[in-house]
C-alpha cells in the first residue's frame, strides 16, 4: 500500500517504511523496489511532512534524504529522536556522492543507524531494510506479548483480591454466626438449664426422707444437669469467648493459654502488655484465631514441653510470638499449598495489612511472629 505526496497514515498494522525526498523520481524509484519486495511504503517530500507523519504513526525505518527545503534531513531526524514514541526508529540518511566526510559525521550525530550513498544498490538496500523490518515484527510481537501478560496479570491480580475480598466476608459472616449460636446457647439453653433444675429441686424437697430411690435419682439428674450446663458453657465459650468482648486480647490470650496448658499439659510461659490495647474488634478476632490455631498445631505436631508467648506493640504494630521447644518444622511446610492451617492463618491477618513470619530447624522447635497494624482503615 502506497500513500502520496500527502503523506496520509496506512490504515494497515504491517511494519512500515516511510521515504522522504524532495524528488519526485527518486522516490518513485525506491517505492517500486521497496513495493516489489512486499513492503509498505507511505511517501513524503520535506522534513515537514516527514514530522507530521512520525507523528501519527510508527515506521520500522525511515529513509531520509539529508538534503531536503525548509526542514533539512538532519534537523528532521534530532526531532524524531527528541520524541518519545520515535526515539528508536532507525534513520538511514540517503546522500549524493559529492557528500564530504563532515556531513556523514553530521547525519550519525542527528541519530542515524546508517548512511547509503546514491546511486543506490538496491541489493544492499533491500537486505538492511528488510533486516529492520524484521525487528520491528519481531519488537512489535514481543510488546504485544508483555502486554498480554501485563492483562493476564492484572487479571490475575484482580482475581485474587476478589477471593481475598470474599474470604474475608465469609469469615466475618460466620464469626458473626459463631457469636450469634454462642449467646443463644448460653442464654436460651442455659436459662432452660437453670429452670429445669430449680424445678428439681423443688421436687427433691417435696420427696420423703424415707424414698431413697427416688432421692438417688434426684441427684443422679442434678449431676447430669450441672455437667450439662458446663458442656453448654464450654460449646459457647469456643465458639466465641466472653473475655475476648469483655476483657480485651490479652485477657482472652492468657485464658486460652492456660486452658491449653490444663487440657494439654504443656507448660505455657505468658509475657503480655499490662496496659490496654487500641485494638478493633476485627482484628482482636483475627490475632487471637491465629493464636488457636497456633496452639492447636503445636498440640498435634510440634510435641513441645514449652511455650512462650509473648505479645507488645512495636512501632504501630501489634507483635505477637509464639515459640515452642517442639521437633520444629520443615521449609518444605511452610509455604506448601497443603498447609491449609497456615494458609488460613496467612489469610486471618492480610486483609489488615498483616504478616506472619515462621522459622523452624528440626528437633529446635518452631517461631512465629504475626504482625499486623494497629491504625490500618
């Protein structure tokens, strides 16, 4: 496709040559050679026109005479390199014979690649343009391709945040839910709890002395009754922790590390702030699920004897750490897709701008460190 002396744009996406003489049968000449050889040319006949076409498209070389009215080949080519979008189009300079040497320095240092004496060969023309042509497909593939990626990542990205997004949500609705279950096990069953058992007492009065066995079935229904109402108190109690909405984090850290140490028998070293944390309710429920999960991992793993746990503020951040003397655990562990307990973790502290750190050597115990900001909206 040829364009005239106008210089209009091709409208096709093919890698372009544009020739710029002041002749017109020189470039007549070189579009018949550069069209018999399958390119696209667009024509121009001053550095003027030349200037409004780099403008409106992108060559894979340029062709420029040095010699041209008005605007000169020389100051045409330092303006297309001044210019952004044309800074690498390569410039070959087209000069007549008689040229001195001075003038060919003068055309490198405009930002020439190369510069043909006329008359021309075409053999030799056609081999260095062809050799641009094929850069220019090949660049052109190569930044279609980054930008490929770049959407594929962006994408990628954009997906991510929405299933961090929706598995924030979804873990806030059920902790909503877990809260919701627990005050109504403990207010309606255990109200229906005490009930029942004042009732049984009132009935226990009302039995004869002399009525043993109803008596020993009384109280026989008195222990099932008050073990019922501790099993309802323990059910609500994991489900969602009074201390934890009454008391604060660190209250609700120490109760559960000395319930673990009860039930499990692993000794429990506590270090935490005497005074009160600035802590929102999101986040004091995401620090103290990650310290259950802790704990429960250090109970089925680790087969420690000890931990120490230790909480503070370090510039705008709350630091908690959590280190055993167990049988460690492996790099391979860390960061494995199937670590499911570690990966949820990850997940309770990210949406806050959190992190959690883990270091572990075999037989030397295990370290994690969670941090996350205090003042992040």
């Amino acid at each position: 496709m040829v364009k005239q002396e106008n210089a209009v744009v091709p409208t096709s996406t093919r890698a372009c040559i544009l020739i710029v003489d002041d002749d017109p049968k020189n470039r007549m000449a070189l579009q018949e050679l550069l069209q018999s050889s399958g390119h696209e040319v667009v024509l121009a006949a001053s550095g003027e026109d030349a200037l409004r076409c780099v403008l409106r498209q992108d060559f894979a070389v340029i062709l420029m005479d040095a010699r041209l009215p008005g605007v000169d080949g020389f100051t045409a080519a330092r303006t297309i390199r001044e210019r952004e979008r044309s800074r690498s189009t390569p410039i070959i300079f087209l000069t007549g014979a008689y040229e001195d040497l001075p003038s060919m320095f003068r055309g490198y240092e405009a930002g020439a690649v190369d510069y043909i004496v006329k008359p021309l060969v075409p053999e030799v023309l056609t081999f260095k343009i062809a050799i641009f042509v094929d850069l220019y497909n090949k660049n052109a593939a190569l930044t279609r391709e980054i930008a490929e990626r770049r959407r594929a990542e962006e994408h990628l990205r954009k997906s991510e945040e929405n299933l961090r997004a929706l598995a924030a949500r979804l873990q806030s609705v059920r902790e909503e839910e877990w809260t919701r279950i627990a005050r109504e096990i403990h207010d309606e069953l255990g109200q229906a709890l005490t009930g029942l058992k004042m009732d049984l007492t009132w009935v226990a009065k009302k039995l004869p002395g002399d009525q043993k066995a109803l008596n020993a079935k009384t109280r026989s229904m008195f222990d099932l009754i008050d073990s019922t109402i501790q099993s309802v108190r323990k059910i609500a109690t994991r489900l969602r922790p009074e201390v934890l909405d009454d008391l604060g984090l660190a209250a609700a850290i120490e109760w559960q590390a000395k319930d673990f140490q009860k039930r499990s028998g692993t000794r429990c070293k506590l270090s935490l702030p005497s005074e009160a944390l600035a802590l929102d309710r999101e986040r004091s429920t995401a620090v103290f699920r990650v310290f259950q999960e802790l704990l429960t991992n250090a109970a089925r793993h680790a087969d420690a004897t000890r931990i120490d746990i230790a909480m503070h503020v370090d510039s705008g951040s709350l630091v908690l750490k959590v280190e055993d003397n167990g049988k460690g655990i492996e790099e391979s562990a860390m960061f494995s897709p199937k670590s499911l307990g570690l990966l949820g973790m990850r997940e309770r502290v990210l949406p806050f701008g959190g992190s959690i750190a883990i270091a572990g050597a075999r037989n030397q115990g295990t370290k994690v460190t969670v941090s996350i900001p205090l003042g992040l909206k």
